[in-house]
C-alpha cells in the first residue's frame, strides 16, 4: 500500500481507484489462493476417509469412533472387467483411480443413449468393487453406483449378499437433491427398506426398483419394490434408473451372472 | 460499562447493542444452522473470525480507500476471508462443514460483517475496529449458543449430540418436539429473546413510528 501523506494525490482520482482496486485484489486473491492450496491435501484426505467410512457402513463393519483406516484394511478390493464380469489381477486394485479411468478415452466407452437411462454418460471400462470376508468366506459384494436424480447424480454403495441378488444394504454418500424432501436416500429409514430385497427374479430379469406408493404383501412383486416417499418421485425414479443400469447387463450384470454361476 | 473505548467497542454488542436483537441482523444464518449445537458453534466461530479480522483489514486500508469503490473493496476483502474459512472447515472440520453446507459461503451476505466494516471499520483506527468486529461476532455467537441450545434441547432432547432429556422412543419420558427443528421455531425463540431483552432493557424498546389514535365519540361529526 503506498504511504500516505497529508497533501498529495486526491484520494478519489482514477489512477488512486485503480491502484487501491489492483493492490486489494493481489492480495486477495494471493491470500484465497494460497489457502486453497495449502490446504486442498487435508481436504483431499477428508473426502477420502469419508468415502472409506461409507463403504464400512455398507459392509455393516462401521463401528462408532472407530480408526476408520484400520477398519477398512479388512476390507478387500478388486478391479472388476465390466464386459466379461471377470476380476482383472494387472491393476492394483489401491492404485486404481475410477475417476480418472471414467475421464481417460482408451479406459472407457460411451454409454449407448438407449441403455444410458442413469445418465452416466461414459463409463470405466473397469471397476473397483469391495468384498468383505469372514473366516475367509465372501460375505458382502460391495459396489460403487451412480446416476442422476432430479437435480443432481447420486453416487452410493449398493452392498449384496453372495449370492449375488439379495440386497444386504446401501447408502448414498454425494448428492445434491432437495434438502428435505430428496435427501430421504441418506436417511435411516428409507435405507432399512432395501435390506432381503431381491435383485433379479427365477429368470434372471432385473426387477428390483423404487416404487411409487407402498409395496402390499401380497403384491407378488412386493420382494422387489422397496417404498419410495410421496414427493420426492423423481429421486425415487433415480435411483430406479441407476440399479437398472447399473445391475443391468451393460453394468455388473455380467459380474453378479458369474457370481451367481450362470450361464451367459 | 466503563467507558474505555476499548472496552465500550468490545462489550457493547453483546448486550446493549446487540446485532441480532437491537439491529435484527444475521436472521437468515440463525434461523438455518442453530438446529444442533455443534454446527452453531462453528459458525460462531466462522463468523467471528471474519467480523473482526475484515473489520481491522478495512480499517488498515480505511485512509487510501477511494469512496468510489468502498463498498466494493469491503466485499471483496469479506469474501476473501470467507472462502479461506470455508476451506479451513473443509479441512479441519469435515462433517461439520458439510452439515453448515452453503451457510458458511453466506456469511459473505450477512448484514453484520459489512454493516461494521462500512459503519465502524471505515472510521475507527485497527485494533478499535478489531475488537468491534469480535464483539459483534460475540453477541451473534451469544443469541445464535442461545437459540441453537433451546433447539436441540427441546427438538432431540440432546445437547452437542448427548442425551440430556432420555427420549420416549429410547425408553425415557421426553418427547421431543419436532417443530423445534423447523425454522419457524427459531422465529419463535429469537422473538422470545429479543422480547426478554427488551423487557430487561428497556431503552431498547423502539418509538413507535405510528399508533392508531382514539377518537372519541363527540368529536367524530
């Protein structure tokens, strides 16, 4: 800032306004920017163990102030080939980047406008998914979805039994859909619907999705409807749209097929 | 009160000229985060922070600040500040951060930052201004403790997440009021507070600027 004097250069002149709004600006935007950098590891960290901590919820292995990282070490990841639903053992599944995967054109494909009812828009030819063992034994199959809503793409974990169709729980832990109202997919009670809800029925046609009203017990398809909530139907009708993609046969459907030791 | 400048710039808002209950500012952020505690309790902090540190900035540059753009330069320092508190939430309070979600971002458009920096910073030497912008960011933090502690207390009957009142559902006696946790009670409680206050002070009481005049019978032709 330049010094001040008693008598010089009037303080309303156009080259004083324009020196003040430069300086003010330098060190504003110095001050901004060195904040978003010096703290954007912390930031990066946090979002990390948040995601980790979601998908220790799924797994039902989330315990309260827990070390999230020691928990999440019992959990296995893999990288999974979308096409042949084949595990694929020449990427670490650690180093694995989804994100960067879904942007790179060689590691993803469009997804055809007619299949594409999520919105996904492209996706990785691979994908990371979690398994959770017990004495060994595969007791969950954890996997990442997505797919837009009304405003916005929820990103979620769907967690399956092993026989690769019952669902054994999900949350979503990114949305931005109408607090209040469409942000009931993070709530308690909405997420103790889905758990023994089935995924495909005897012919291995994906039935599972939100349904518009509540589910009868003698409704015959009442093992693949999970209740959805009166005026939030277009987020209701979003995640419909991203289990159908996504379990369908352009997403895990080949995967969960070997998993349920089917024919193709 | 004594009558130290200091000591008047610091303590005066929270009380006798409080910026929420004398000035009615800072509604909008007291009626959306004070439904729990604890994120109230970071945006008081966050609030703070910016009040007194964009007050003493203002003031710092008050002398060579050309009245053409004043208001302008005083958002852009406010807005500076803000942003860096935001990303320090992120970083140092995450699920907090994301529970005070845009609420933080609009401490830019809170009345009472930029009404201290224009009305107070722009006049009064730095540390003076200092201690303004804190106690200013004090007697919010005081009304918004207030609102946030009758909220979860009677809303969830919990305070910062343990339970004080046991709840019917977990087996105890208390059952929570639910409109607590809707906006419109925090409506309720500041009015309460403000009525309290004024009651108490009552130099606070505004003049009426109109009162509807009795006429009597005879004189109505």
């Amino acid at each position: 800032m330049p010094e001040v004097r008693k008598q010089p250069v009037k303080r309303e002149s156009v080259p004083r306004t324009l020196l003040v709004a430069f300086f003010v600006s330098l060190v504003c935007s110095s001050l901004v920017a060195s904040a978003a950098v010096v703290l954007k590891p912390l930031q990066v960290a946090n979002a990390l163990l948040d995601v980790r901590k979601n998908i220790l919820e799924v797994a039902g292995l989330m315990e309260p102030g827990a070390d999230v990282n020691a928990l999440f070490a019992a959990i296995e990841a893999r990288v999974v080939d979308l096409e042949t639903g084949a595990y694929v053992d020449d990427v670490d599944p650690e180093t694995f980047d989804p994100v960067r995967a879904k942007r790179d054109p060689e590691l993803s494909i469009e997804v055809p406008a007619e299949l594409d009812v999520a919105r996904v828009g492209r996706r990785a030819k691979r994908a990371r998914i979690y398994l959770v063992r017990e004495d060994g034994e595969v007791t969950r199959i954890i996997l990442p979805v997505s797919g837009y809503g009304l405003w916005s793409t929820l990103y979620g974990f769907l967690a399956l039994e092993p026989d690769g169709n019952t669902v054994a729980d999900i949350v979503f832990y990114a949305h931005a859909e109408t607090a209040g109202i469409g942000d009931f997919v993070t709530k308690a009670a909405w997420r103790a619907r889905w758990p023994g809800k089935r995924v495909y029925d005897e012919e291995g046609a994906l039935r599972l999705e939100v349904f518009k009203g509540r589910a009868t017990a003698d409704d015959p398809l009442s093992d693949y409807r999970v209740d959805g909530v009166s005026g939030a139907t277009l987020t209701g009708n979003g995640v419909t749209n991203l289990i159908r993609y996504w379990l369908g046969d352009h997403g895990y459907g080949p995967f969960l097929r070997n998993i349920r030791g089917e024919e193709s | 009160m004594s009558d130290s400048p200091a000591k008047r710039a610091l303590l005066d808002p929270i009380v006798d000229d409080n910026p929420v209950t004398l000035h009615v500012l800072g509604i909008c952020s007291a009626l959306a985060v004070t439904t729990s505690l604890l994120p109230s309790l970071y945006m008081c902090v966050a609030l703070t922070v910016v009040a007194s540190l964009a007050n003493a900035s203002v003031s710092a540059i008050r002398k060579v600040l050309p009245g053409s753009i004043r208001i302008i330069v005083q958002m852009t320092i406010i807005a500076s500040l803000v942003i860096v508190v935001d990303e320090s939430l992120k970083a140092f309070a995450y699920e907090t951060s994301r529970e005070l979600s845009v609420f933080v971002g609009l401490i830019i458009t809170n009345c009472i930052v930029l009404g201290r920096t224009e009305s107070f910073g722009s006049k009064n030497p730095i540390g003076l201004s200092f201690l303004d912008g804190l106690g200013n960011g004090l007697g919010y933090s005081v009304i918004l403790i207030l609102v946030a502690t009758c909220r979860e207390l009677l809303g969830k009957g919990t305070l910062l997440g343990y339970t004080i009142l046991p709840n019917v559902a977990d087996g105890g006696w208390y059952i929570p009021n639910g409109m607590m946790l809707l906006p419109p009670s925090a409506f309720f409680v500041i009015g309460l507070i403000i009525w309290a206050v004024r009651t108490w002070k009552a130099e606070q009481v505004e003049e009426q600027e109109y009162r509807i005049h009795e006429v009597h019978r005879t004189e109505a032709h």
